[in-house]
C-alpha cells in the first residue's frame, strides 16, 4: 500500500528527529571525556565557567532532542498530536519520568564530581571524601542510565516503525551512531561506573523490545531502531564476553 502524502509529512521528521539527538548525545560524550582530567580552577568556583555552561547546555539540547523525538512519534496518523499519547499514556509517563531522572542523575554526578576534585587532599580520605564519590559515580551515573534507559525503551516502544524506512548511506550513518552513543554508554556504565548487571539488562530488554515487534533485518532500517540496537546489543554482548573472559568485574582502560 503506498503512503499518502499526509502519511509521508508526519513520518518524514522521524529520522531527523532521531539524527539531531544522535549529535546531541556524541556532543555530550565528547565534551565530558575531553574534559574528564580538567583541573578545579583558583578561586571560589569548583569548575571553569565554560564547562559549567557547556555541561549545563549540551544534556539540555540531549533531552529536548528526546522530548521532541517523542512528540514526533506521539503524532496521530493525520499529523496532529495526541495528547493522551504525548502526555497521559503509561508510555508517556515512562518517557517524561525517565527523563526527570536522567537530569537528576546528571546534575547529581555534575555537582558531586565538581566538589570531589575541588576537595582539599587532607579530606580526600574521610567520610565525607566517599559519600561524595559514592554520589559522583555510582548514584549519579546509576540515575542517569535509568532514566536514559526508561526515555529510551519508551520512544523504542511507541516509534519503532513510525518512521520512513532508512536507505543508502543512511542505514550506516545511524548504525555507526548507535555504536557511539549507546554501545559506549552501555560500556562505560558497565566498567566505568562498576553498574554491569545493569548495563546487561538495559541492553537485553532494549534489543528483546525492539527484536519482537520487528525481524532483525528490519532494525537497520528502521530510524529508531537502528539509533538504538546496534550499539546496546554489541554493548550487551561485548560485557557478557568480557566478564567471563577477564572475570569479576572489568576496568575502565
């Protein structure tokens, strides 16, 4: 059956919806590994002012490129939203809590890991020094994978197949963006931030949810999943494998 032209307009901003928070989330990935080894500044201030403004404003243009990603895929068939959709559905209330908590954790881990570096050396020992690292990095990165992974299996559930199927180049572009953000998301919150059950199950049910509702070589080409799949089932995979080859829980290079 061939798509009529409203079918056409309401589906086509489905992929670009999808490539602008895949900038977003690669923005963000780099920015906080180029400045992971900044050091706290002179003065009253724990973090440069520049990494305040850029760690405050690149997770805001990632989560409203998600906002605006759902709202894309919450659209009826005719183009116009729907409202119980967008906003009253139980998988609209999955997507806005877990975008809450996302923020949360980010602001969390943002803040902690500002104080910890600023932290005089005679305090990096104590009490104090370990409940700021504890919300550092296990609370905070622990907040903000489940809220990513709640925003995620959201949009994967209410969009997968709402998009125009990918083609060309296009198929190679989104799967590479998907080994970029969620395959090197899933890692590092499995070795990174030590959540690797975590990281395994986010990965299982995000492929099973996805891998039920479409055959597997259908996912390329589906702008959704092929943001999402690829990545978070080698990710999956990639710490299965290398638990029981390292054994225990593996390091961060």
């Amino acid at each position: 059956m061939r798509a009529t032209a409203s079918q056409v307009r309401v589906t086509a901003p489905v992929a670009r919806s999808v490539f602008w928070l895949l900038i977003a989330l690669v923005a963000w990935e780099l920015y906080q590994s180029l400045r992971a080894g900044a050091t706290a500044p002179a003065g009253s201030w724990a973090m440069p002012v520049v990494d305040l403004v850029f760690l405050v404003l690149i997770p805001a243009f990632a989560a409203f490129a998600f906002a605006r990603l759902f709202l894309v895929v919450s659209q009826s068939p005719r183009g116009t939203l729907n409202v119980y959709t967008a906003i009253s559905s139980p998988v609209a209330w999955t997507f806005w809590l877990g975008l809450a908590i996302a923020l949360i954790g980010h602001g969390l881990h943002l803040t902690a890991h500002a104080i910890h570096k600023a932290m005089p050396a005679i305090f990096t020992e104590g009490e104090f020094a370990a409940k700021i690292a504890f919300l550092d990095g296990e609370a905070g990165y622990l907040l903000l994978a489940i809220g990513l992974f709640l925003a995620s299996a959201a949009v994967l559930i209410g969009g997968q197949g709402a998009g125009q199927r990918l083609s060309g180049p296009e198929r190679l572009v989104f799967v590479l963006g998907s080994l970029a953000t969620y395959g090197v998301a899933i890692i590092y919150l499995g070795v990174g931030a030590g959540q690797i059950i975590f990281a395994i199950v986010a990965s299982a049910i995000l492929s099973a949810v996805s891998l039920w509702n479409m055959p597997p070589y259908e996912v390329t080409r589906d702008p959704i999943a092929a943001f999402m799949i690829p990545g978070a089932l080698l990710a999956g995979i990639a710490l299965i494998i290398w638990t029981i080859v390292v054994g225990g829980q593996p390091t961060w290079p």
